[in-house]
C-alpha cells in the first residue's frame, strides 16, 4: 500500500504537491516554543521538540497526542533519525545528545559539545552522526562507539547548519562567519568553501539527488547550488526575514519549501525558478522546523508560538487564493499579455484564461 501511494504522489507534479491546506494544529501540554520535529515509524507519529525538553509524540492520522516526556534538561534544538528509522537523535541547548530506539526509549547519551547543538545528520551509512554547535565547531561521532572520529574547527564562528551527503562521504556546514564549507568527513580536510551568502548561512539541505544543496540565511534568501560546477543556480528572496526552516520534497525533484522568521511558509520551484504558494501567516511566530511526511502528500511545521500544525494539499475545486511569480514557464503564458492584472487573488486557471 504504501509503494502504491508514493507511486501516486511521484506522478504529480510541483504545483499539485503543494501543501496549502490547513489541515490540524496541536498545543502540546506544558504550551512551550518548539524549535525542531521529526516524522518516525515511517510517517505513522510526529514528535517534536519543546524549549521544556519535553518530547511530545503526535499521530500522523488522527493527530492526537501519543505520549510526551521529559527528555533534556534544557530546550531541544534539534532532532534527526535515521534512513532505516531505527534511531533517534536529539540535541539540546548545553550541547548534550541523546540517542533513542523509535520506540523512544533511550539507548544512551553523548556529550561531544559545549554549547547549543544547531544541526544534526546521519551518514549514508547510518552508524556516524555529524553535528553541529555554537562552540564553532562540527563534529563526527560513532554511534556505536561513541568515538569522536572528526572535528572541523576552520568556522570563525558559531556553526548554525550542517548535513551530510545522502550517498558520498562528503559533509557541509554553515555559519556565522557567512561562508558554508564542503569537508571530508574522513580526514576532517576543508574540500571548497561556498561564498554565496551576505549574512549568516541558518539551513543546509542535500538534494536526494546528490547534486544539488540549498541553503537558507539570514540574509532572507533560499539559494539552490549545483556541487558539480561549484555555481548558484537558482535564488528565491520573497522571505522578508531570516529563512529558519527548509525541506526538500521526498519525491518531486524540484519542489522545496522554507519558513521564515517572518512566520510565511513559502513554496518554491527550482526548475522554473519561480515561487508557487506563499502563506503569509502560516503561524503567529518564528517558524522553526519543516518536515515532509515520507510519502510527500503532508508537511508538519513547528514554531516558537507553540504550535505544530499539519497542512494537506488543496482538495479538487479549492478556491485557495495564491501569490504567484509570473515566468515563462509557469502555465505558458505570456507575461506581457497580463498587463497590470494583480495576481495576488487569482486563482491557476483565472490567470491562464487571462
């Protein structure tokens, strides 16, 4: 059942995939700041991470709360799970990480860092972990051993993203210091520094396709680049605010999604370099985490409001109001027949019958 519903989803396109629909939102029991969130058991629950250190688990169906706990001391930043969704990795806000089984019983403890960890991310192999932290450093771990394997020291300030290539030992990091930085995970050596951004690099996200990675900063641009020519192919700057947020789609190549610190949830097609869907007020504060359910048909979003909130693609004969980027490639129209038509409220087959 479930290869025939991601079957369904792959033949859809970029404008069908579009999440707009609100579908639930949910308040967890202690109402604290949630800054990160997962999809495990293969889209079955969503747990997410409380500025409490509280864990709560929701059913990825029905929405109802599963179980919530206690697990850091300190406010949970960061969350990440493995490719064969056997373990769990939580980070916190002193630097402390936690490994759990996916029935969210704890396996054991690190403490590789001594400030806040920002980024988490298995290897293709799923035994190393990279991390990433406010004391400048990143950091590959054994999940095993509980070794540290490797450290990269070269950021000249807090390392804010990183993640790991999803099938090449190759690793990127980003920072304060503006500049994201290609690594050997192997040896720790600086591979390329990226020159990309003006401000502070906040996301980092590999394509599955290993060819591309997109990059979200304080400087409110998203910027997709190409690792196989080293160049910025594609660059998205409608957010108004620092991008906190960014996910690829699990099967629609083109498609990504970021969350701003303007609270908007933003839709983006990398293949026309244009945006599809922006939700102004997705939430009422900082959207901090974004995750695609594993079959592409759902998003959770997580936000300093105290919010998780679920949202759906639009049903057949949704009258969803868009803001659109007008390209060549968007329905193949010709822009200069538009005139001075606003596109904020119209709809996709308003503005090709135009």
């Amino acid at each position: 059942m479930k290869d025939f519903a991601r079957l369904a989803t792959e033949s859809l396109g970029a404008w069908e995939s579009v999440c707009s629909k609100s579908l639930h939102f949910c308040i967890s029991k202690d109402k604290s700041p949630l800054y990160s969130l997962a999809w495990i058991n293969f889209g079955k629950s969503l747990i997410t991470g409380a500025e409490s250190g509280e864990i709560a688990q929701w059913n990825g169906t029905t929405f109802n709360l599963e179980k919530n706990f206690v697990a850091h001391n300190t406010s949970i930043t960061a969350i990440a799970l493995s490719k064969n969704e056997e373990t769990i990795v939580t980070g916190d806000d002193s630097g402390q990480l936690k490994l759990w089984d996916r029935e969210l019983q704890l396996n054991h403890q690190l403490s590789t860092h001594t400030e806040s960890v920002r980024g988490i991310s298995f290897g293709p192999e799923e035994s190393k972990i990279l991390t990433c932290s406010d004391d400048k450093t990143a950091i590959v771990t054994d999940v095993e051993t509980s070794k540290v394997e490797t450290t990269f020291l070269k950021h000249g300030a807090e390392v804010k993203a990183c993640d790991w290539h999803p099938s090449k030992g190759l690793v990127m990091t980003g920072g304060k210091d503006n500049f994201g930085k290609l690594w050997d995970p192997r040896t720790g050596e600086e591979l390329c520094t990226l020159y990309a951004h003006h401000q502070h690099i906040g996301k980092i996200k590999w394509h599955r396709n290993g060819n591309w990675v997109a990059t979200g900063s304080k400087d409110t641009s998203v910027r997709v680049h190409d690792i196989r020519t080293m160049k910025t192919f594609a660059v998205f700057q409608q957010h108004k605010k620092e991008v906190t947020a960014l996910a690829w789609h699990p099967t629609i190549e083109e498609l990504v999604v970021s969350g701003s610190l303007d609270n908007s949830l933003i839709y983006w097609s990398v293949r026309d370099e244009c945006l599809l869907k922006e939700i102004i007020l997705a939430h009422d504060k900082e959207i901090t985490g974004i995750d695609w359910h594993p079959l592409g048909h759902m998003i959770a979003t997580s936000s300093l409001d105290n919010t998780t909130k679920f949202w759906g693609r639009a049903k057949c004969g949704d009258e969803t109001k868009l803001l659109y980027s007008i390209t060549k490639n968007l329905c193949n129209c010709d822009s200069s027949a538009l005139g001075a038509v606003s596109y904020t409220h119209l709809t996709l087959p308003t503005i090709c019958s135009v």
